[in-house]
C-alpha cells in the first residue's frame, strides 16, 4: 500500500465514523468510495505541492504551469493511460513536466518564430491522428463501448484543438514563444499518453 493510500483509507475510516452509512450495503463498501475520493484529493494535492516546489527551485514556474495545464484539461476530456498506483503516477507524472519544463527553459532562446510555427503545425496534425484513432482512451475500470460516448468524447477533442490551435496561433503571431512551445509540449505528452505506443511503454514502466 502506498502513503498516499494509506493515508486515504485511514482519512476515509474516520470519516466513515462521522457520516452515516445509508446509502452503502457494509461499512468497508462506505470506507472503500470514501478511500478513492480522499485518494483523488490528496493525490491531486501533493501532486501540486511537489509540482509547485521543483519549478521554484528551477525556475521553470511559467513553463511547467502551462504544461501541466494544457496536459490536464486535455486529459480531462481525451483520457491517458493511468499508472497502477500514485507513488508510480506522481513520480513519472513529475519527470516528465519538470523534464519538458527544464528542456523548454534551456532552449527556447534557439527557436525561431518558423520553427514555432512548425512545432505547431506537428501538433496538430499529430492531434488530428490521434484524436481519429485512439481518442478516447478509457481505464478497465471505466470502460468506454457505446459508439454515441466514443463519439461525443472525439468531437469534444476535436472542439479543444480547434480552440487550442486559435489561441496558440494568435501567441506565435505575438511571438510569445514560452507559452506556445510549453502548451505544445503539453498537448504532445496527453496525446502520447493516449497513443498505441504510449500505452505499450507506460506499460512496461509500469510494470
């Protein structure tokens, strides 16, 4: 058992104690819902603190926020692979932003306004493909079947990228060129998360 469920089970018993338990057949079936919501809340949370605190000290604040935004409202909608346990998911979710964060830092003097353009011009197109193929990719515990949801989940996608590639387009044209590359680097991490050979290699680190 990992700290973050460790603490979430142990949250979820004395909530367990203090709300009560009409709506599920036993009390661990009660302890059991009360464990994941507490392990998405404090997962979420020391998520954000560990985030917050490597890119103060690499000073790499605007490039992982806008990385780690553009990741997770993707995500949000499209879906990704998802790790076997938090301490796997914070770890490798931490790489790589901070990664992908550090890279942006360090080579953004080099990119011209064309090569932002081309970059752009990839993740679109890189979208469009997995956006047809993959998208959405659900977890076995969520399963995704119905034509009509899949669907629904495509075109949602689909309406982002349009609204992401308006906003990215009007930055590049302003020559604001941390944020476009840090929101690409963003998207390109969702959408590899999404991908076949994403999942084959999450896999095995998983693993």
């Amino acid at each position: 058992m990992s700290f973050i469920e460790l603490v979430s089970n142990n949250s979820a018993k004395w909530l367990a104690t203090k709300v009560p338990n009409d709506k599920y057949p036993t009390v661990e079936d009660q302890i059991e819902v009360f464990t994941y919501g507490f392990m998405v809340v404090w997962g979420a949370i020391l998520k954000i603190l560990l985030m917050v605190s490597l890119a103060s000290i690499f000073s790499i604040k605007i490039s992982a926020l806008i990385i780690t935004l553009t990741f997770s409202s993707l995500r949000i909608i499209a879906g990704g692979y998802h790790f076997g346990d938090y301490n796997k998911c914070i770890t490798f979710s931490t790489i790589q932003f901070i990664g992908s964060a550090l890279i942006v830092k360090y080579s953004i003097q080099y990119w011209s306004q064309v090569d932002v353009y081309s970059l752009l011009i990839f993740c679109i197109l890189t979208a469009l493909y997995v956006i047809y193929r993959y998208i959405p990719r659900d977890t076995p515990n969520k399963p995704i079947i119905e034509i009509l949801e899949i669907c629904k989940f495509k075109r949602w996608s689909s309406y982002y990228l349009f609204i992401w590639t308006v906003i990215m387009t009007i930055f590049t044209f302003f020559d604001l060129k941390i944020i476009v590359v840090s929101s690409c680097f963003g998207l390109l991490l969702e959408l590899f998360s999404c991908s076949k050979i994403g999942h084959f290699v999450y896999k095995q680190l998983d693993n």
